[in-house]
C-alpha cells in the first residue's frame, strides 16, 4: 500500500511542473545571484527541485544550514513579497569559531542587499543542541539541502532529535524537502554516512521515525556517473575538486554528486 501511495505522490509531484511558475522562474533569473551560483543551476537544477517540493510564494519556508546562500539568493526574492524566509543558521554568539565566523558571513551577505534580503529572519540552528530557529506548526515547507552528511557525526538521538524539531516547526501538511548526496544502497557506510554520503534508506527511516510521511521521490538530481568511490569522498568532485589536479579531468566528466531528492509532509 506505502508503494501505491508514493507512486501517486512521485506521479502528483512530476505534475506540479507542468504550471510555470512565473515568480520562482523570475528569482532564479535574477541579478541578485552571483555568476559562480548561476554556473551550477545545471548541476543543481534549483527551479524543477523547489517545483517538486511544491513551493508557493505565500508560503512560510524554513532554510536549515544554508550555507553560503546558494539557495537562499533565490528564495529571499521569491518570498519577498508574500511570504517568509526563515535562514536557520549557526548561533552569532557560538562558541564554536568556525560557527560564529560563518554567522557573520552570512549576516554580512544579508546586510549587502536590502533590497533582496531585508525581510530574511535569522533563527539559530547548531545541531546538535541549537534547535530554537522557528516557533512550532509556524512552516509550511522546511528545507535542507546537502547538509545531513555533516549532522550525522552527531549521534543518532541527535539525528532524530533535530527531524523532530522539523516536524514540530511544520504545520500540519506542511513538506520536508530533502536534496543530500546519495550512498548507493550496495555500499557499506561508516555509520549512516560515507565520506559525504548518505544511504537515502537511512534518512527515510529517520523522517519516518518522527512521524513524517515520505510523499514522493525525485531523481532530478541524480548522477549515475559518481560511483560514491573516489578519495576524499564527495569533495572530490565537482565544485570542490578536493584532489586539485590529480585526476581532476575524470572528476570533471563525472560532474557533481548523485543525490537523492526527498519530499516528506507532516500529517
């Protein structure tokens, strides 16, 4: 019966992408984004993925760990207007240096344009014990994208603790958008993840465990070319390019990693 249900949802999912959005088309366009972000929408294809969770301009969205802001440059316009953006990011105050660094950077980033990111709220999120970063059944979407391969070091009643706080942030029917880089399920992992990797077994099981349905599957982002072997792991692709130029030419024709796309709702 689970299969039947997720088949339709995977089928429903595909349809949302046959109406344009015009407005999230018009963000991801926008001068707002640097050329190096620009340069990866091939690889990272930003309008099908944010399409198939099924974002809305109305929506209240949560950004868990976003980074440098690849994806919160498209967001912050999209949202602007009708919406809320929620940057759940590490505590300003942390003890941690390389978490209070990269707060500031990205507040930084914030500050240097109003007029895209002055209604962007900041929440704190430092998994594992940093978890205040928006009030509960406040979000209609919680999005996460390639960043539970750097949560799972932190235990498993961590992992579970921190999916729990995305089903209480979530409204009822609200969605979990996952995107993480994909372990391929005949690959033994070290834990629940392998140099960057990550079983998408295991973070179904985790969501499920909260109490999240997994609505539909996406292979928008896949990559049948990364085998999940390769020194240094993830990093050795594309953009990071870990290995400099030993073999990069074979890493450059493999393109960025295989990665699942996830879509689960809270009930």
């Amino acid at each position: 019966m689970k299969q039947i249900f997720v088949a339709i949802a995977i089928a429903a999912g595909f349809s949302q992408l046959a109406v344009a959005d015009d407005g999230l088309k018009a963000a991801i366009a926008g001068a707002q984004r640097s050329p190096a972000n620009v340069s990866r929408d091939v690889a990272r294809h930003p309008y099908e993925t944010l399409s198939f969770f099924g974002i809305k301009p109305g929506m209240t969205v949560v950004e868990l760990s976003p980074g440098g802001g690849w994806y919160t440059e498209i967001l912050a316009p999209y949202l602007r207007k009708d919406g809320k953006l929620i940057a759940a990011n590490f505590d300003p105050a942390s003890s941690s240096d390389y978490a209070s660094k990269n707060s500031l950077r990205f507040k930084q980033k914030l500050d240097a344009s109003p007029a895209v990111f002055d209604k962007v709220e900041l929440g704190i999120f430092e998994p594992p014990s940093k978890l205040s970063y928006a009030p509960k059944n406040s979000a209609d979407m919680v999005l996460t994208f390639r960043n539970i391969h750097n949560w799972v070091g932190n235990g498993e009643p961590s992992m579970k603790a921190l999916f729990q706080s995305v089903f209480e942030t979530l409204k009822p029917g609200g969605v979990f958008g996952v995107v993480e880089h994909r372990l391929p399920a005949t690959k033994a992992a070290g834990g629940a993840s392998s140099e960057g990797y990550v079983h998408e077994a295991y973070v179904i099981k985790l969501a499920e465990s909260v109490g999240l349905k997994l609505a539909a599957k996406s292979e928008v982002n896949a990559n049948p070319k990364d085998t999940a072997e390769h020194e240094n792991g993830v990093w050795a692709l594309p953009p990071v390019l870990a290995n400099k130029d030993k073999d990069k030419a074979a890493y450059l024709a493999i393109g960025e990693s295989d990665r699942m796309t996830l879509k689960f709702v809270k009930p």
